[in-house]
C-alpha cells in the first residue's frame, strides 16, 4: 500500500484511514507492506502483518498547497517534485521488496494524487492490479483547482484497475475526472469506537471548565471548503439568543487570519477560541467538551471528524454537501449556506437538553455501525476483486 | 361470512417551517399552506378523486357492496381549502346509503391520552357535527391509529357507541381468531370490531411487493382467500391512500378494486356489511382484555410512535399544559391552533426508531430527520405560548 501521512504525521482523513485500515486489514490476516514518505519509523505500534516501509523523505504534506495562487506558487513545484521523487523511490523500493523477501504481492493499492503516480509505478515494475483510493478530488480541496493536480488525477481515474471513493459524493467528483463509472467502489470510511466512546475527562473538570457555558466546536483545516466562515456568521447569530456560548474553532489554515479579524468585527472575539493545531489527544478532549460539533464544510468528501464527535455522544450538525451524511442518520443536516437555519439548529441543540441527550445516544448508536472493520471487509472484497479472485 | 371494509382517510396539517431569526414571527401562520395545497391536490388527483369515482361506480353496478370511511376533521378542513370537489364526492357516496361514516377524533389527535378527558369527548363531539353535514352519524367510533384499551371502550361506551375499532392483535387474541365480534373486558356490550392484519396488509403493504410469494394479488385470488375463512365476519381495513398514492395505478390497484365486489359476489357464502351492521347483527363470542393502549402503528403497534422517546414525550406534555391556558382564553382561533398542534402526525414525524419502521416514518416526514422535527415543533409551541399570554 501506497501512503503519504500515519499518525502522528497526520494532517487530514487521508492519514487515519490508512492508518486504520492497515491495522483491520492485518488483523484479517492480510500482509501489508505500508510505503509511505520518510518519518513512517517510530510512526506506529507493531502490528503483525504490517510493516512501514519509509522510501523517501518529504516534509510537505498533502494539504499545504492552498487557495491563494501565490502560496501555492511557492509550495507547488517543490510538492509536485516531492510526489515525483516519491514515485520513483517506491518503484525501486517495491522491486527491492518482492526481490529480497521473494514475495509475491497480490494487489498495489494507492491513496490519492500524492501516491498515484508511485502507484502506476509499481504495478508496471511487478505487474500488479492497481486499486487506487480517492479520499478527495482537486475540486474539494480548492476553489481554484491546479491544472497539474487535476492531470495527476485524470491519469490515475484512468489507470487503476478498480477505483475506491469514500462517499458517493465522492464518486461523482471522481466520474468527473473521467473514471468509467464500471470501475468504481464505494467504501465508507469508519471510526475507532473505543478511542473516543470512553471518558477521558472526568465529568468534574470538564463542569469546571466550562461554568455554565455551552461549546460549540469546529474542527478542521482552516480552508474555504470546510466553511469556517459560516461557522462564524451563525455564531453571530446564536449569540443574539444565547449570549454566553463559547465557539471553538481548531484546526489551522490559510483563513486563520481573516477568521480572527472577522471575528473581531462581528464583535464576537470575546466568545471565540482558536486552538488552532490541535493533537489527538487533545482532540480527544475537546470532543468530551462540546455540547455541539458542526461541520459546514462548502465539500466535504467524508468528513471523519463527524463520526468522531458522535462516537464521542455530541450532537452533530452537518453540511448537506459531505460523504459522512450519507452513512449516519442521527445527525443534523443543513445546507452550508443557510446560516440561519445553521444557526437555528445550533441553538436548539445547546437549549433542549432532550434533544442533546437523544443525538447523543443516537449518534453514538450510529457511530457504533461504521467500524474500520467493516471498511476493511469492503476494501478486501475490492482487492479480491482487482485480483480476480 | 360478512365482509367488513373500512378506509382512514386523513391528511395532516404539515407546519411551516418557523424561524427564530424572522423578522416578526408572530405574524405568519405556523402551517405550511402551500405545501399542505400541494400535497391535498396531489393525493385527490391520484388517490381521492379517482377511486370515489370508482367506488361510486361499483355501488350503483352491485347493490350489496358497502364500504366505510372515516374522514378526520383535519382532512376535511383542507378539502374545503384546497380541494372541494373531494367533500362532493365523498357525498355523492352517502347518498348511497351503503357507505358508513365513523365517528373518531375531529383533530387526528393523541387527546384520549392526556390525562384529562374532556378535551378527547369534546373533539368526538366536534367531529360528530362535522360529519352530520352529509351522513348520518355512526355508532361505531375509531380512535386516532386505531388506538385502543379496556378504558377507551368504556369510555366511548359510555358516550353511545356501540362498536369500537382495535387491531387484531395476537397477544390480545392469543389462540382466537379476528374473524368475530368480542366483548371488552370492565364494558357493558360496546363490541370490538378486530382487524385482521395479515389480509388488511396483504393489499395495503404488500400488494405491489414483487418479493411476495402470492405476487401478483387478483380479486379473484383474494376473494378465494376470504371465501375459505371460517368465523363471522372479516375486517379488512386500511390507509384509503392504499388506492393510487401508496400503490400507484400502474401497480394494477385499481383494476384489483374493480374487480373485487364482482369477485365475492359469486361466491355465496360471502356478503359485504358496515360495522354498524355487523354491530347490530352479530353477538360476541368472547371478551377481549386489553390493559394498555393498542394501535395499528409500527411493528409495536403501541403508543410509541408517538411517544417513544424523549423529545416526543416532552413535546406532548408541553401541549399538553397548554390546554388549561388555552381555553381560559375563550379564542376560538387559539383554541383552533391549539388543537391542530395536537394532531398526532407532529409526534409521528419525531420518532427515532431504526430499522424499517424508520422508512415509513421519513416516507411521509417533510422533515429531513426527526431531530428537525422536534426543533421545529417546538419553537412553534413556544411562540405559541407567547400568543397565548399576550391573549
């Protein structure tokens, strides 16, 4: 498997689900030889049948190129090169692998643009089926989609054998790069239940923290595409009614300063925290503070951040326009723009302690159902698949 | 072998979707008018209008078939907004003098379950008038779902009924069958009429069902099936949208209606009766005991696809509060609004059951989720509240 980021290297979907998937997959049995770009030592605990294999060392991770041309400018040809070294390096890495080991690999398997092209690589060098993953498209990621990006992925819609998209809405973005609609797979991504199910904060400290106030929580990169903006128009909203609600804002991003500004000249600032970057432990936490978590995203290819906070029992509000709403049903859904329904809906779950206790069970039900397990068995049927088996 | 068919005929008053940010939001009205419009007109040309026309049809060509309807007050409000020519029709069918009209609650309401009963007697009551307009009243009452106790009998025994609807539950009936006429349990003589289920269900959920091992249903097969009973009477009844809406045209419901009366008529051991009839024709053979309340609803045929969950239990209760300052108004519209916010569909759209019961609740929700159901419901109410104050 061909792979970008692991945890704790990890700055979006991308990586928790290759992280987890690679675990549920060894647990079945499945022998996994995890490339993925230096760093990947130290990365993991030892799971049998899994082995991380570091083939070159980047530091840029995939969601650094932005929106603003001039940033990307500056960013673009060093990614892209990085991408390209990345490539060559897993082909000699991989033939080195099958010659060494005198392994037999049964299906190469790639995530994204980043590892596309290594992935085309590798199953000419050995000839491999290709299963190529799909977490987002150029067209989620930015307003203003990279022709060298877009060409990546055209390529790899065309080459893999079999494609994988985390959400039917991801599926139509990936038709729209031209996949034969044959070829593609839906499998929807999956929470660890027992991460975020328990208490990590005792009820006590969390009371303490916050006297009184109700948490409202955004978390995610701070890019047009996760709607940090509406987050804020519908706060200014909610603290019409509700004046002493807290907004948590984390995550980090290009935005950051124009949220902030924004903030301030909504007159908000005072109930608006940046956390900015924020580790998975402390996530963690977070969750276990909010009596809300909303998801505006403009596109969100999946949104796994949202089965987190329900398997952490908070009620959910999320964008019409994301991958996740597909799966969970105890969830709130609104369109990204509707700012006062959004607002609405945010208010009458922080006010209604029915309503919050009911989402929260609910949620936690639903959460429950989507398990890595049952992506793995799904992914595993995708390989047998490509393989013809 | 008496053939008893029964149709509820029910539209519910869907609410608008109220805002807490409007600019006034005492002015609007809480129900969605047009999408109410849309949905009557919508129903009266697939289901309503088409199928009196043929009901009326196969009672002048077969003088022993009858049918019987009840017709909430909710519905024919709308008909009278939005859709006349439905009441005409509906009329045309009285004047037969072989369709039955039940008596039921006016406001499709859950009121029998508040803890005070005046509110329930008094929609019966309403509902009575409403009816009297183009049929003669009837004796046999249906409570809203077909909601059902040892005290509901004794209740609307005591207002005159004689017959009451229930569903023909198998841990009620244990080892009897549906098929005849039993007495209730603490009642003097008020006579349950039973649904029978499996048959009801056989056109009203799976008729168009291609999975089902008897699809494709015929009059001719179904009318085999009734001849074949054995019992006193057969109660078949249904969702009056079963006909064009539930099942569409293309699914062959209509031509199955059409032939159905032709169908039992020649076999001559079956003949088609109103509860009324049946009431007055047929004894019991037993009492039936049933302690807790009983419907048609869900796969749990109980009360909790209304009040299943918390957010349906609160939103009930706090309408539940408001009776009192709601009639110390003496405001006929409040009053009105009052009781519109009490039909029970409001509750039916917040249930939280997963599973297949969840799916017949989305299907006929205009809410996305159930949470959206309660949000709405309740702000609502809340404004409400305040009208009732500034009153």
């Amino acid at each position: 498997m061909l792979g970008w980021e692991f945890p704790p290297f990890v700055s979006g979907g991308l990586g928790v689900h290759c992280f987890e998937l690679t675990r549920a997959l060894a647990r079945k049995g499945i022998e996994i030889d995890f490339f993925m770009p230096g760093g990947g030592d130290g990365a993991v605990q030892k799971t049998e049948g899994l082995r991380v294999i570091p083939v070159a060392s980047s530091e840029l991770a995939p969601y650094m190129f932005v929106s603003k041309r001039g940033m990307r400018a500056g960013y673009g040809d060093n990614l892209l090169a990085a991408v390209e070294e990345y490539a060559k390096k897993s082909e000699s890495a991989a033939l080195r692998e099958a010659w060494r080991t005198q392994k037999k690999y049964d299906v190469v398997h790639a995530h994204d643009w980043l590892t596309a092209p290594a992935g085309e690589r590798v199953r000419k060098a050995l000839s491999l089926p290709l299963v190529q993953t799909f977490h987002s498209t150029e067209f989620d990621r930015t307003s203003w989609p990279w022709e060298a990006i877009l060409g990546i992925e055209r390529r790899a819609a065309c080459e893999a054998n079999l494609i994988i998209a985390v959400s039917n809405r991801t599926r139509e973005q990936v038709l729209r790069l031209g996949a034969d609609y044959r070829k593609m797979r839906v499998v929807y991504n999956g929470v660890d239940q027992e991460k975020f199910s328990e208490g990590k904060v005792g009820a006590e400290a969390v009371n303490g923290w916050k006297r009184g106030r109700k948490v409202v929580l955004f978390l995610g990169r701070l890019t047009e595409q996760k709607g940090p903006v509406q987050f804020l128009h519908a706060a200014k909203l909610v603290l019409e009614k509700k004046p002493g609600t807290l907004f948590m804002v984390a995550g980090k991003g290009e935005l950051l300063p124009l949220l902030i500004s924004m903030s301030m000249s909504l007159g908000i600032s005072k109930n608006v925290l940046f956390l900015g970057y924020v580790s998975d432990e402390d996530q963690r936490r977070i969750y276990k503070l909010a009596d809300a978590y909303v998801m505006p995203s403009t596109s969100e290819p999946f949104g796994i951040t949202a089965l987190e906070a329900m398997s952490s029992g908070v009620p959910v509000i999320l964008s019409k326009t994301s991958g996740v709403s597909e799966v969970v049903k105890a969830a709130i859904r609104v369109d990204f723009w509707d700012i006062n329904a959004m607002a609405q809906k945010i208010l009458a779950v922080i006010s209604s302690p029915t309503l919050g206790k009911v989402m929260s069970r609910l949620g936690q039900r639903d959460a429950r159902l989507c398990t890595w397990e049952k992506a793995a068995d799904e992914t595993l049927k995708v390989y047998k698949e490509a393989a013809g088996k | 072998m008496e053939i008893c068919i029964y149709f509820q005929v029910h539209q519910p008053m869907r609410l608008a979707q109220y805002s807490v940010f409007g600019q006034d939001p005492n002015c609007g009205s809480y129900f969605d008018d047009d999408l109410n419009r849309k949905v009557m007109e919508k129903v009266a040309g697939k289901c309503y209008l088409p199928t009196n026309r043929l009901m009326l049809e196969l009672l002048e060509k077969h003088p022993e078939f009858k049918v019987s309807y009840s017709l909430t007050g909710v519905f024919l409000e709308q008909c009278r907004m939005f859709s006349p020519q439905v009441i005409e029709s509906f009329a045309a069918l009285a004047k037969t003098g072989r369709v039955e009209f039940l008596s039921e609650t006016y406001y499709h309401s859950l009121s029998y379950l508040f803890a005070n009963k005046d509110e329930f007697i008094e929609q019966i009551k309403l509902h009575r008038k409403e009816i009297s307009a183009f049929a003669a009243p009837s004796g046999v009452f249906r409570n809203t779902e077909a909601m059902f106790s040892n005290d509901i009998a004794y209740l609307v025994e005591r207002l005159g009924y004689r017959g009451i609807m229930a569903e023909g539950l198998d841990h009620i009936l244990g080892w009897r069958s549906p098929n005849y006429l039993y007495g209730v349990k603490g009642c003097n003589g008020i006579k349950a009429l039973l649904r029978n289920y499996r048959l009801s269900d056989d056109i009203g959920y799976r008729f168009s069902a291609k999975w089902w091992s008897e699809y494709p249903l015929t009059a001719e097969k179904y009318a085999s099936w009734l001849s074949s009973l054995s019992g006193d009477c057969v109660n078949i009844f249904m969702d009056y949208e079963t006909f064009g809406e539930h099942h569409w045209a293309d699914t062959g419901i209509f031509e199955f209606l059409r032939h159905f009366p032709g169908e039992i008529g020649k076999r001559g051991s079956l003949s088609f009766s109103t509860p009324s009839e049946l009431v007055s024709r047929i004894g019991i053979r037993d009492d039936i005991d049933a302690p807790a309340v009983t419907s048609w609803a869900d796969m749990e045929r109980d009360t909790s696809a209304w009040l299943g969950n918390e957010m349906q239990r609160e939103a009930f209760f706090a309408l539940e509060a408001l009776e009192g300052p709601v009639k110390e108004r003496k405001d006929e519209a409040l009053l009105r609004t009052w009781r519109m916010l009490g039909n029970s569909d409001h509750f039916y759209y917040m249930c939280t059951k997963s599973l297949s019961d969840q799916d017949v609740h989305n299907y006929f929700s205009p809410y996305d989720s159930p949470f959206d159901a309660y949000i709405n419901y309740m702000n609502v109410l809340r404004d409400f509240e305040g009208r009732i104050k500034e009153a």
